[in-house]
C-alpha cells in the first residue's frame, strides 16, 4: 500500500471509492441510497475537490480509499467495503494525525456504529451531538483527538 496526494487522473477512482463506500454505510440516509455516480461526481467535484486536500490509500489493483483533509478537519475518510478492516483507513487516519499533530476534528452519524468504533479505537472523543446540514438532516455526533 501506497499513501500519496490525488492527481487529477485519480478523480474517478476517489470518486468511486465514495460512491460504493456510502451507499454501503449509509443505508439509513434515502438521500445516499438515491444518489448516482454522475452526481457524486458532481458534488464531490464542488463540496470537497474544492476545499480539501485529499490523500489516497494506492494498492497494486488501484485506489482503495482516501482521506479528504481541510486543515485540522477530516473531512471524509473512505475504504472500499471489500477492502475494510485491512488497515487503509488506520494508515490513512495516522497520515491525517502526522499531518495535524494539535489536533483533528470530524463528524460522523450517530448510526454509523462502525464508523464510530474506528475512530474511539484510535482516541477519538465524542464531544458533542447535532444534526448534519441539509440536506441530510441526520443525528451527528462531533468527535476530537487531541495528541
């Protein structure tokens, strides 16, 4: 496994990594279930190519997941399903982590129990419950780690 900075050639692949990882954790969001990959594409190329630098997880086959940065926020964090539990997102989360040595901070749903999981693993802590903007509008939970 290789962890490197997206190009512009890895666009569709990152993109793919989020599609097929969101519909797979998210089946509790109708929003997520509807979504397509021509507007993944879209939004991604808007809300978070725009604003966040994003770090992929290369194995020999192609890029099996990525970590989208915005300063001290992780933003999105996402592995292939088929490719989970095989330490890509720890590699990546440790990346994140050398990359904000203060600090990092995120959101995540209160149903994704294993989302959650993860990130206590590695020392997150939950410091407050809301509601995701819209147009999701889903229980969140803020989490922090502080070296």
């Amino acid at each position: 496994m290789r962890i490197r900075r997206m190009d512009d050639d890895d666009f569709d692949a990152v993109v793919r990594v989020w599609h097929t990882s969101g519909l797979a954790a998210y089946g509790f969001i109708e929003l997520w279930q509807q979504l397509t990959l021509d507007r993944a594409r879209e939004i991604f190329r808007e809300a978070i190519l725009s604003r966040c630098d994003i770090w992929v997880a290369e194995l020999e086959d192609g890029i099996a997941a990525f970590l989208a940065l915005h300063d001290s926020y992780l933003d999105r964090l996402y592995v292939l399903p088929v490719q989970q539990r095989r330490g890509l997102g720890t590699a990546l989360l440790e990346h994140a982590m050398r990359t904000s040595p203060a600090g990092l901070e995120l959101h995540t749903h209160q149903k994704n129990a294993a989302a959650r999981a993860f990130y206590e693993k590695h020392g997150f802590v939950a410091v407050k419950l809301g509601v995701s903007p819209p147009p999701e509008n889903e229980p969140d939970v803020e989490y922090h780690w502080r070296p």
